[in-house]
C-alpha cells in the first residue's frame, strides 16, 4: 500500500492531462486517498472441475480506478471493445490499472470501467496452485461530487454525490436499503 498510494495523484493527473483538464484538478482530494485493499484468495481447482469455469465473475469496479500487482498465476481477463474475453499478461513486477466507474462518470463515457475476470488457467499445473491477488482502489471523498470534466462534451449524466452514487451502484449487492440519498448543496442564485 505505503509504495502505491503515492501512485494516485499521477495516475490521475496523467488522465486528466489526456482528457483535456487541469491535471491538478484532483490533487487535494487525493492527498489523503481513500482507498480500499482487497486480498482475493483462489484455492487451488481440482481435475473434478469443468476446465471451463471461472474463478471471479465479470466486473467493474466501482472506484476512480484499481491498481493489481501483475498476477504470478495467469487468470486476469478483460473485455475488449469487440466484447472478447482478452487474457491479460502483464510483465512480473508491472502493476495492472483497471479504470472504474466513478472515471466512467467523471469522463463522460470516455474512458469506460474495465469489465475484467479472473479465469481457469489454461496450464492444468497451475490450476492446482493457489491465487493471491492484492487490488488496490482509488476512491474520491464520500461528500465529493461526480460531475462531468470540463471539456468532455455535454454531459450525459447528472451531477451526483460520491455516496450516492457508490451506495446506489452496490446496492445490487447489499440491498436497497443499502443506498443512501444525499442531496446536492445548491448555491443560491446570484
């Protein structure tokens, strides 16, 4: 975590850059990041199981984006935008960036959340070993707005508060209780 944190503010500012923004403009909120680490466990597949099976569902995250050490055991897929399944295989020592929802947002659909997955691998020896992943994700401050960046065309979605947006989104997970609803502040006219 402590050699990846200080990853955040770059990797953002780089996106924003190629956006068209200031790429300072997320500076402050990503001093003190919020983050989430995941530590994702495999066990090993036995030759009882179907070849075919996968480990993790299809997905997006929802977070600005995930850094994910490179895997030492392949498995990590991404859907192209000819909606294939794409192996993923990233130079030991490399780190994975997968983009995610709250970027999704804030881009306007320019930059869309990875829909990734973790498979079966295809090496009958490595499907008996087990796989560790460590995902790290970059989240914006609860109270924080997703609104669309300057320069991305009109926009296409409301603006929305972070927890808003992040409860509604897991939900689907939690339950519809989960959701919370906090209001925009409005400044007043003039």
């Amino acid at each position: 975590v402590q050699a990846e944190l200080p990853l955040f503010q770059p990797i953002l500012q780089s996106i924003l850059a190629y956006l068209g923004c200031d790429p300072h403009l997320y500076d402050r909120r990503l001093e003190r990041a919020r983050l989430g680490l995941r530590l994702n466990y495999y066990p090993p597949l036995d030759e009882t199981r179907d070849r075919r099976a996968g480990r993790l569902l299809g997905h997006e995250d929802v977070d600005l984006f995930t850094l994910l050490p490179a895997p030492s055991i392949e498995g990590l897929q991404v859907l192209n935008r000819a909606h294939k399944w794409v192996r993923l295989h990233a130079p030991p020592g490399s780190i994975v960036l997968n983009t995610g929802d709250y970027l999704q947002r804030l881009s306007d659909d320019i930059l869309p959340s990875t829909t990734h997955r973790v498979s079966a691998p295809r090496d009958p020896a490595l499907r008996l070993r087990t796989r560790v992943s460590f995902p790290l994700a970059a989240y914006l401050p609860p109270d924080d707005v997703l609104a669309a960046l300057p320069g991305t065309g009109a926009p296409k979605y409301e603006p929305i508060k972070v927890i808003t947006f992040h409860t509604r989104t897991t939900a689907k997970f939690y339950g519809d209780d989960y959701a919370v609803e906090a209001p925009l502040e409005r400044s007043p006219p003039g």
